[in-house]
C-alpha cells in the first residue's frame, strides 16, 4: 500500500469514527458505555492500564512504556501505582500536581511525552473516548449540563458521579442558542490532539516580563467588546490559554520551577478545588493532570524557600533516575542512533555494551558491603547470576542509596562522543576502542565534571577497557573453534557422563577397549577449574548438576549445551584455554602460511556471518586480539 492510499484510509477510519447527537442521545451511549465518563486521571490509568501489566517477581511491568522508556521498571511501578491508580480512584492524589524530578536527559521529557502521544491513540478507541459540548472551546463535559439538585439522582440512576460547574459561555449558550433545554444541547466526540490544542496543552517558561497570565487563562478579545458591550460577557472572552485546551486531558509545565509566581498560583486552585479564575468570571472548572518537570537542583532551591510551602504540600514529586542497566543503557543507545543520521555506520559488536558499561559504572554508589565492588554491583543490577549474591542482596543495595542514579554520566554524552568519532574521522565503521577513546577525550570539555569525578571516570573507562579486553579474547577464540557447538557438545557429554559415574560411584567403559575404568577426575577437574570450583565444592557442584538433568528428565525437557549457565562458561573456557596458543600463533604471524591464511579467513568469515562484524572490524579485532595474547 503507497503512502497516499494509508494517508485515504486514515482519513476514512477519522471520519468513521466520529460521532454527533443531542445530550438525549448522550445519555443513551452512557447507559451502554458507562466508562465514557471517566475523569482525565482515570483515562490516562485505564490507557496505560489497556496496553498490558505483566507481573514479575511481585512487580508490575507496563508494556505501555517498553518500547521508549529502558531500565526504569521501578520508577515507571511507582507513577502508576502510587500516582496514577489512586488518583483514578478519586482519591486525593488526583488533587496534586505531578512533579517528575530527576537528572539530565533522564527519560523526563520522553515519559511526558509518551503519555501526550498515548493519549492522542487511546481517545480514538472505544474505551478512550472523549465527548464534550459541541463549540465548546474548552471541550467541557456535557454532564455539566446536569443542575446540582438532579446530580444525586443521576448518580444513582447511571452510576456516575458529577464533579464540576458549567462554564460562563455554555451557561449562556444553554439559555440563548437552547432556550433552557439541556436536552438538545449539541454534543460531539472529540479526539485529543496537542498540535491541534485539543486535550493536550504544553506550558513553557519564557521571559517573566513580557509572558502574560493570558498564556494560562485566556484573554479578553478586545474586538469583540463593542459588540458584545462588556468585558464580563463570556462571548467577549477568549478560552485559548492552555489551561482552557487542556481540559479533559493533560497540561505539561516545562521546567516548571523556573515559572515566576504568578502563574504558579492559579495551580493551588486548579489542583485543590479544579476550577481556577480568568477574567470577570466564576470560576471555570477544569478537570486536567498536571504534570511537569525539574532537576533536582532547581527542586532542592525551590522547597529551600518558605513562600513556597503552598505549593510545595499540592505536589506529588516523583524521582526518575537514570537507568542503571547495562543492558537497557544499550538499548537507550540503539535508540537514539535509530533515530539519528548515523544509523547507517557500522558499529562492531560490543561498541555500545562497553559504553553502557562506563556509564553505569559512573551513576552507581559505593557501597559498604564486602566484596561487593562496583563491576559486581552493575552485573547484579542487570540480572547476572554472581556467585553468592541472591535477590535479597539486591534488593539491599537497591536501599542502601536512595538517590542513586540521579547523577553521572547521560546518554546524550555517550552519543555526541560517537558522533564525534564518526565525523570527525570520516569513520563507517566503529569498534569500542574508539568509543573509549572518544569518551575519554571528551572528559576534558565536560564543563560539568569536577577534578574528582574525573579521576574516578578515567579509572571507569580502564575497568570498561578490561572488560572489552576479555569480551574481545572470547569473541575470536569461539570464532577460531571449528564446529564450536559440536566441540562443546561433545566435551560436555563427556563430562556429564563422568559426572554421572562419580555420583552415582560406578565405572565408566572404555569406548575403544570395553573395559571398566574409573570417572576422568582430571578432565571432571580441569573443566570445573574454569569457574573457581574448590576441590572442597565439587561433590556439591556435580551433585547440583545431576539434580538439575533429573528435573529435566521429569518435566521431559533435554538437558543440553544451554541449560546450566555455569557449566556451559565452564566448557567455553575449557575449550578456549586448549585453543589459546593456535589463536595467538594464527593472529599474530606477520607472514602467514597458506594453512594460517585459511584458518584466518575461516575466522573473519565466521565473525562476518554469525557474530555481526563486517570485514573491517572483523579484521581490527583479530589484530587487537593478537596484540593482547602477545603481551
């Protein structure tokens, strides 16, 4: 389908989808669809809610925020059971302004957003619409319409609460374009659109001298004055400030701390008793999430001042750190490079693994525990299973620095420094030598980095270095394995089958000769070495292993190469040891043999086809490689 037929059938799904009648027939729909009175809190819950909650480990994951926002699982659990759920119940929390605070280039922006885009998407499903007075320029809830004495009733007659007063222009409409008659008022389905002002309104500090209030509230129409003969006359006025636009929906404050004050005092109103002044009015209800932003500097300053304590008690401050997964880090860059002009440079295996490294080693807190450094502390956070360290140890580190991940270094940092490789070097293809290089240059013009930070930060990037070093070692001595499946396969039954010998103290027979010998202790032994096995845990370490193929067996499953994480390291670095002197012989032979230059190529082939090189890389690895096995 070309772009000018998908552009046809977006056009014929809009106009499919909207909806006109008189309040009659509203009322109708809502006896069928009772959720299309939900507040904007409760919608922006129920979309969130509608696009799946996965249960994991007691937490909950929201696949709303999967594909945009990485490594916050617990802050995203916190906003929505702790801000968003409640506040969907009526409960009080509905009566603050959400405050997400939180470093640089943390996710802030992208979550709020997000939820601008959700909600654009949600108020064109079933379950997401949105219905408000024809004309209306503050799309304001047709139950309004419903006079407080008949409120009760309706509440017990379709189950919906009221909350809120009819605004001055449609009390005025009501009386002259309807005579009166509520049940003829014009009601229409609206769709929520920021671009278009409808639902979503955006609020942005600019100089306190010249930004007017009218930016909020709206503003008298001075041209229309004389024809309407007063400036307390509603059709004299101008609903077209963002609070008005945002009704229904969401108003995002932008760096709202470095608002001046004046306009941070119509919020008190609007959050506590949703309704807030303009002009020569009642008050105007409005039912809107208000949610802005701040780092965590202007915040510490902001509650610092005592004239701000009003303000202060209506919000609800939700921390969002940086990611501390390694993992997700990579992810955030995979990302952002999608989404750059550099997508199409070549960047080698590991690059941004090793990147993510440095950088979440620089936002993790020392801690107190023994043996536990910071290396060890970054691959529990990611999920890695490390010897001796179970959930429960990591949830208590998790507690033992609660701002944790509200400083180091940001993503955008790690990918201007790629950036400036690749430009500056008229590079199509990158590795992660040049990465840390990059970043390593790049600490000297960082204005924000002190003499200390910068200290620990070199000594980052020589622990991401090291790192490299092994992941780089690994990569080419599985390349140089000849059927490395097969290899491992082969040397893992073998094992298994002395394993199972010992364990159960039998014999083994010889392949070759048929007789009975005893279980290979020294091969069992020389496996087990690879990951610091004691001779004091092997009994234990086998026996695990047999316990493990018999849970196999039992659920039916084959227990294979995959299926025990430390064995199957074990056999890797078994393998890799017996092939280490071929690698180095091979990799670093100036004049190769003919049988050398096979087996060379055979290697470069193999990290081009299965491990996601191209000949460039493939060929600077196997010349780093070479240097490290050397040394």
């Amino acid at each position: 389908m070309d772009i000018l037929k998908k552009i046809q059938s977006y056009r014929e799904e809009e106009e499919n989808l909207k909806w006109e009648g008189t309040f009659a027939d509203y009322l109708e729909l809502l006896k069928e669809r009772p959720y299309l009175a939900q507040s904007a809190h409760s919608r922006l819950y129920n979309m969130v809610k509608d696009a799946g909650i996965e249960e994991v480990n007691g937490h909950y994951k929201y696949k709303f925020f999967e594909d945009e926002i990485y490594g916050l699982d617990e802050a995203m659990e916190n906003l929505v059971e702790e801000y968003f759920h409640p506040a969907a119940k009526r409960l009080d929390v509905r009566k603050r302004i959400l405050l997400l605070m939180g470093p640089v280039s943390g996710g802030k922006s992208t979550l709020v957003s997000l939820l601008k885009r959700g909600l654009e998407r949600y108020s064109h499903t079933d379950r997401g619409a949105v219905f408000a007075i024809k004309g209306c320029p503050m799309h304001e809830d047709p139950l309004h319409l419903i006079p407080h004495h008949l409120r009760e009733d309706f509440s017990q007659e379709y189950g919906i609460r009221i909350e809120g007063n009819l605004s001055p222009l449609n009390m005025m409409r009501l009386e002259q374009e309807y005579h009166g008659r509520i049940e003829d008022v014009l009601v229409e389905r609206i769709f929520f659109s920021e671009d278009k002002r409808t639902g979503i309104g955006t609020f942005s500090p600019s100089d306190p001298k010249s930004q007017d209030i009218a930016d909020l509230t709206g503003s008298i129409d001075f041209s229309t004055i004389a024809e309407y003969g007063s400036e307390s006359d509603p059709r004299a006025y101008r609903f077209d400030g963002e609070l008005n636009k945002a009704n229904r929906g969401l108003m995002e404050f932008q760096e709202m701390l470095k608002c001046d004050e004046k306009f941070l005092w119509h919020l008190l109103s609007l959050t506590q008793e949703g309704n807030f002044k303009a002009g020569r009015f009642a008050l105007i209800s409005a039912d809107e999430l208000i949610i802005a932003h701040t780092n965590e500097a202007e915040y510490r300053s902001f509650i610092s001042n005592q004239k701000n304590e009003a303000l202060h008690s209506r919000m609800i401050v939700m921390p969002v750190p940086y990611n501390l997964k390694a993992t997700q880090e990579e992810r955030i860059y995979e990302k952002m490079i999608r989404q750059s002009d550099i997508k199409d440079v070549h960047i080698a295996p590991h690059t941004l693994k090793v990147a993510a490294m440095f950088t979440i080693l620089t936002r993790l807190r020392e801690t107190t525990k023994n043996n536990v450094d910071l290396l060890k502390k970054m691959r529990l956070y990611d999920g890695e299973s490390v010897e001796g360290f179970s959930d429960v140890d990591i949830e208590e580190l998790r507690k033992e620095h609660h701002d944790e991940g509200m400083s180091g270094i940001d993503p955008r940092y790690v990918i201007n420094r790629i950036s400036s490789t690749i430009i500056k070097k008229q590079m199509t293809s990158i590795n992660a030598l040049d990465v840390l290089r990059s970043l390593k240059d790049g600490l000297d013009s960082h204005a924000s980095i002190s003499k200390d930070d910068k200290e620990r930060y070199l000594n980052f990037i020589s622990i991401a270095r090291k790192e490299y070093d092994e992941l780089a070692k690994k990569e080419v001595q599985k390349a140089f394995v000849y059927s490395y499946e097969e290899s491992a396969k082969t040397l893992m039954d073998n094992y298994l089958d002395n394993v199972e010998a010992y364990c159960n103290k039998t014999k083994l027979r010889d392949p070759l000769t048929g007789e009975e010998i005893n279980p290979d202790e020294k091969l069992m032994r020389s496996i087990e070495e690879q990951i610091g096995i004691s001779e004091n845990a092997k009994k234990a370490f086998r026996e695990e292993i047999l316990i493990r193929i018999s849970a196999y067996a039992r659920k039916g499953k084959k227990f294979d190469y995959s299926s025990h994480e430390r064995l199957r390291e074990a056999i890797q670095k078994k393998l890799f040891t017996d092939l280490k002197d071929v690698v180095k012989i091979t990799t670093s032979t100036k004049t190769p043999d003919e049988q050398q230059l096979k087996k060379i190529n055979e290697v470069i082939a193999t990290l081009i086809d299965e491990y996601g090189y191209n000949s460039s890389s493939a060929n600077e690895l196997l010349r780093y490689v070479g240097s490290l096995l050397n040394r």
